[in-house]
C-alpha cells in the first residue's frame, strides 16, 4: 500500500470521530443526564448547560452501601479467583499429566454454560448451606466466571516460559512450590494482572448471581441497585444515570490506565 | 487441585444438579420439606406444552440472529475500517471497547431512557427530523419491543466483534495484498478473493461465540422490557429465570435451562471444532 500522507488520510480520521461519536453517544447521555439532577423526564436537554450534582446526591444518598457492597465483593472475588487459577494455570501449562488435557476441554465448555444455569442450582444449595444474601456467596459465584478466563489466559502466558527456569530453581534446592513463587509468578506479572483486573470486571457488572443469590436488603451490589430503578417507573432519570455513571467509573479507568492489560484480555480470553 | 475442585463443585455439580431438577418437582416447599418427588418427564412436558414455550423458542431465535447479524456486519465493517492506519485509529478503536466493559446492565439503563417513549431522545431526534409523526413505544408495544432489544444487543457486542476480527484481518500478510494488487484485484475484488478466505477461520469463532454468548443474555432484556409486554421479549433465558426465580418453580426452570444448555452445547461443539481446525491450519 503506498504511503498516503497524512492530509489525504484526515477523511478518516474525521470518518473515525463520527463513528465513535456515534457509537459512544450513549455514554455520553448518560453522563449527561446525570448532570441535569432531579429535574423531570421532560426537561433534559442535549447539553448540561446548567450542571447540578443534585442526581449525584440522590443516588449516593441511596446506593452508597451498594457501592461497598460491589467493591468487596469485586476484590474478594479477585483474591479467590488468582489464588485458585494462578496454580491452577501453572499445572496447565506445564504439566502432562493425565485428565489436563480433559480439565482444559472442561474449561472452555465451563465459560458457555448459561449464568441462569449455574444460578438455578446454587440457589438451591447455598440455601441448604446459608450463603444466601451473602458477600461470601456472591464471591464464590462470581469466581465461576472469573476463574476459567483467568486460567487460560494465564496458562496461555506460562505456556511461553522455558521450563528450563524453573528447572534451573529445583535443581538448586527449592520445591515446586518455591519454583512456582520466586520464579514463575514475578515472570508472569503482566498475565496475572490482566487476569485479576478481567475478574474485578467481572464480580463488578455481575448481575445474574446478584439478581438471584440475593432475596433482601442486606447485600445488594450497585448492578442491583440500578436494575431496582429500572423495574419501577422511572420519574427522574438524573440520579439513575449518576448511579449507572459511577458504576462505569471502573471500567474507565481500567480502559484509561490499564489499556495493555484490557487488549491483552480481550483477544486471550476469546481465541484461546 | 483446588481449581479442579471448585471447577468440579462449581460447574460440575450446578450442572448435574441442574439436570436432576429437571426431572424433580421442585419448589419453595422442597426447602422446607425437603422433599422433591420424581416427575419424570413431566416438567419438560409442562413445558413444551406450555403456550409461551413456541413464544420463547421463536424469540430466542430471532433475537440471536437478528444480534449476530448486526454485530458481526457493522463489527467487520468497523474492522474494515480501522485496518486503514490513519492518525488517531488506535485512540478510537480503543475507545470502542467502553461499551463493551461497562456493567450491561449501566450500558441498558440508558437505552432504557434513550428509548423511553414519551421523553427518550431517540423519539425526540425522529420527531425533530420528522421520520416518525407518533412517538414509537419502543419498549411498550409488542411488534417492536423485540427489535428495541436486538438494536441494544447489537450496540452492546459491536466492539467485541470489531476486536477480534481486526485482529484477524491483521494477521493476513500484507504481501498476499500487493500480490493480488498486481493480479488486478483491488477494492471488492481484494476483499472477496483476499480477505474473506484468510478471514474464515476467524469469522467462524466470532459467528460461534457469539451466538453462545447471545443465548444466555438475561439482563438486557430483564432491563428493558422484563420479557414483556405480552412475552414479546421473552426468550429461553429469561423464561427459566421467571419460572425459577418469579414463580419459584425451580424444576420447570431447571428443565427450560437445560434446553438451553443443549443448544449451546451444540454450539460449543462446533466452536471447538472449528478452533481446533484454525489452530491446526
């Protein structure tokens, strides 16, 4: 392809700026809305020429426990999550043991069961054990889905170490497992960290497990709090788009700070 | 293993579980008794006999269709596009992923309000434009609440298609182009002789994904319409939610939700099969 210069291709680019305005244009009446506060259906307009935070202190003043709610659960469910697949991925990657061949199969048909399938069952049985209206509850849960995206990518990354690192750790002296966290673990940074942040996403726009594992009041994450506004007859939409703003809030910064980490995931999670 | 037991009790177990209720009458009284008694087939015949059961198969069908369709062509187009290197192209098509990583159920409550019948903007903008003389109840009347909810699943999954089939289309060597430029095939003719060929592979796990992951959406239209008005919306996985979780008939959801893991099992066959030919090619 010849080099056009950089005149000839600012159609594109202008092209390019029209797309995404399109395609973001959600997002941002989402933003917009929730600048024009407690104001009626009727009286919002294309730009927030009169922001208030009025919208802002409604939805705190209603979904702060909520908010909580989500960020324990979200990091709970990254502990659990890198504590069980990083071993787990390692075994994975390096080992040819009987029956890994089959967990692998195991994983990738694990990511397409339908949520409602798993929801059906747990209920049933963290009924029988207490783990209803829970935050533990919602981390196990939402460690299901964290967890088989987390060991392929990971296994995917670990696949490319020499084994001969590792070797060259037990044959001075250190176990598995010392090999396994001096060596493979801070080689591996990057994999677990796009690992552990793909599992936040995940705990943190649950809404499945949220919707069905929980009956009361008592542990409501803020997807729930938002769907809470939807099933009723929605008057002001300001506060409800301040909530669904803040709970974009992670999902920004990731796309902001952690750019690499989020193409990383995207690609390895799917084609893997 | 720890991950073999947690994917063993948390996957194996739900989806036997899953399975046995099927066949079980199960519900609110099964906590307290804890008795379920063996019905046999009879949730399944409950079911398919039910009159919503044609509704929901009928839905679901369109519903993944009309969402593949439109992700996986607008998504290639997008591609298409952005595979021209012009100045910004990495800043937009990153800023692409952010609906795809908001929570859905945020991304969903501002289609809701888009398409709010009465003070939505997309009314106000046809109103403006002068392309529709009655508001349209998008999410209120049941010949076009199906389509309100395809349209939000699309916008939803343009970027997860754009991602990996841009990733595809950087994989084709850029020789095979110059090549076919001097063969005289440029445009459309490179595209269809070029690009689609290489692509297969690629577009197979895309078109497979996707229809998976359209299968087990709940929480768009949960959000939007409820599966309302008058089942409209209603599909496989929110007719087993609302037998599940609305009616507490926990067998008759169980034995919906296997129909849909059957479907989907077939699906994933046939991913892994085509993976597996995309890796070995």
């Amino acid at each position: 392809m010849k080099k056009s210069t950089p005149a000839r291709q600012l159609p594109y680019t202008v092209l390019g700026v029209l797309l995404l305005a399109f395609m973001l244009f959600p997002v941002y009446w989402m933003v917009n809305t929730s600048f024009q506060g407690g104001g009626t259906a009727a009286s919002s307009s294309f730009f927030p020429t009169n922001p208030t935070f009025d919208g802002y202190e409604r939805a705190l003043s209603q979904q702060t426990d909520n908010l909580l709610t989500s960020i324990v659960v979200a990091a709970g469910t990254v502990l659990v999550s890198l504590a069980i697949a990083t071993p787990a991925a390692y075994a994975l990657a390096r080992f040819r043991l009987r029956g890994i061949a089959i967990f692998a199969f195991g994983l990738l048909i694990a990511q397409m069961i339908p949520g409602i399938v798993i929801a059906n069952s747990l209920y049933t049985l963290f009924n029988d054990v207490g783990l209803l209206n829970s935050i533990p509850g919602l981390v196990l849960a939402d460690a299901t889905h964290a967890i088989p995206f987390a060991i392929l990518i990971m296994s995917a990354f670990m696949r490319s170490i020499p084994p001969s690192l590792a070797e060259a750790a037990r044959v001075d002296g250190a176990g598995h497992f010392r090999a396994f966290w001096s060596i493979i673990v801070p080689v591996s940074r990057n994999s677990i960290i796009t690992a552990g942040l793909f599992s936040f996403l995940f705990a943190w726009s649950d809404f499945i497990f949220a919707l069905t594992l929980t009956t009361d009041e008592t542990v409501k994450p803020i997807t729930l709090g938002i769907y809470d506004y939807l099933e009723g007859n929605v008057q002001s939409w300001g506060p409800v788009m301040a909530t669904a703003v803040m709970s974009s809030i992670p999902a920004i910064v990731l796309l902001v700070f952690a750019q690499r980490f989020i193409a990383a995931g995207a690609l390895g999670g799917a084609v893997k | 293993m720890p991950a073999i037991a947690y994917v063993v009790i948390f996957f194996g177990y739900p989806v036997v579980k899953n399975l046995m209720m099927g066949f079980q009458e199960y519900t609110t009284r099964t906590f307290y008794t804890g008795e379920a008694p063996w019905v046999g087939l009879a949730n399944y015949a409950e079911v398919v006999g039910s009159g919503i059961f044609r509704t929901t198969v009928v839905n679901t069908a369109l519903f993944t269709v009309g969402s593949i369709a439109g992700q996986f062509v607008i998504g290639l187009l997008f591609a298409l596009f952005f595979k021209r290197r012009f100045p910004l192209s990495n800043v937009l098509r990153s800023l692409l992923l952010l609906p795809w990583l908001l929570p859905v159920i945020a991304g969903t409550s501002v289609w809701k309000w888009i398409l709010d019948q009465d003070s939505g903007v997309l009314n106000g903008i046809l109103r403006d434009l002068h392309l529709a003389s009655e508001p349209v109840p998008w999410l209120t009347s049941p010949d076009v609440a199906l389509v309100a909810v395809v349209l939000v699943n699309v916008w939803l999954g343009i970027p997860f298609n754009t991602t990996l089939l841009y990733s595809g289309l950087q994989e084709i060597p850029e020789e095979l182009y110059e090549a076919g430029a001097l063969d005289g095939a440029t445009g459309w003719k490179a595209f269809w002789h070029i690009t689609w060929p290489n692509l297969r592979a690629v577009v197979n796990v895309v078109l497979v994904l996707g229809v998976i992951y359209t299968l087990k959406v709940l929480d768009i239209i949960l959000g939007l319409t409820g599966g309302g008005p008058a089942n409209a919306t209603q599909t496989l996985a929110t007719d087993s939610y609302r037998r599940s979780f609305q009616e507490f008939s926990f067998g008759t959801g169980a034995a919906v939700s296997n129909i849909l893991i059957v479907v989907s099992l077939v699906f994933a066959v046939v991913y892994l099969r085509v993976n597996r030919r995309a890796v070995d090619e």
